[in-house]
C-alpha cells in the first residue's frame, strides 16, 4: 500500500510534467500564431474586386495527393467497369417495402382476433394480435401482413379500390 506521502509525491511529479509540457505549449503557440497589439489594429478587413475570379476552395478534410500507397489518384477514382455500366435495364430495381407488401392478399378468417409473428423464428417479430371486428383490412403493425374477417368480405369487394388486393 502507498503511504500518502507517496501519494503526494507521484501526485507532485505529474503535476510538473504536466505543467512542463503546457507551458512548451503555450510558448510555441504564443510566439507562431498571436499577432502584436499593433499589427492588430493596422489590419484591414478582404475587400471584393471587380473582376477577379471567386477563390475556390477545397472541402476539408479532401486532399490534393494521395496520403497511402494503395490509394488511387483522384483523376483515377470511380473508373472502371464496376462504375462504366449504362444500361440501366440491368440495374437492379429495388422496390420499396411499402410497394410490397401491398402486393400480399389479404388472409381471410373467421376468427374476431388472429395472431401475427411474422412468420417466426429469426426472420419474425413478437407475436401480436389483431381484432378483424371492424368492416376493414386490419393489419399487422410490424410486417403489414393484411388479414379480415370472413364475415365482412362482401362489403370489402363491394368496394371500389382496396390497399391489397382480395384474392
């Protein structure tokens, strides 16, 4: 165990090493950037001319040259085949969610509540119930899985345009 002069004592030396590399610190920060109290009053501020071109400037923390090895030039960058496909019939079009589930039909039944998990297991969600009393599509809040009871069906086709369709 430390005595508390020991305490002390580490404590102390710290101190001064801090204070010694503060105060290097300082001195080199003092004497390169703070302008005299006279250059401080005799500076005027940037006036815009008249026909000289805006100054462009570089977005930070971008750089002119390359800083590794492995690293390909700016006027090389984003070339190649991965980035020279134009045929965009080949992309990939990916569809919202949204768009697809709207494209499940709704699950009919006879029960007043049905329950949803998504499916389970590690693709599901917790297990929630939902109520099919009302004249509607009811659906699930986690996966929007569309579900209505048997005894409303006519009154949904009857309807001019559903969200889903009534297979």
């Amino acid at each position: 165990m430390m005595s508390a002069t020991m305490r002390l004592r580490a404590a102390h030396r710290l101190t001064r090493q801090c204070a010694r590399s503060l105060s290097t610190t300082a001195r080199q920060l003092d004497s390169a950037s703070t302008p005299t109290a006279t250059t401080a009053h005799t500076q005027t501020t940037p006036q815009v001319t008249e026909g000289k071109a805006p100054v462009e400037l570089k977005q930070a923390p971008n750089r002119a040259e390359v800083w590794s090895r492995s690293q390909r030039p700016r006027s090389m960058a984003m070339t190649g085949p991965r980035f020279e496909q134009t045929d965009f019939e080949k992309q990939p079009q990916p569809y919202a969610a949204i768009e697809l589930i709207h494209q499940q039909p709704v699950r009919w039944t006879h029960d007043r509540i049905v329950a949803c998990d998504g499916g389970g297991g590690p693709a599901g969600h917790p297990k929630i119930f939902i109520n099919t009393d009302k004249p509607e599509i009811a659906t699930c809040n986690y996966c929007g899985l569309p579900f209505a009871n048997e005894h409303h069906r006519e009154h949904l086709e009857s309807l001019p345009e559903t969200s889903y369709p009534l297979a």
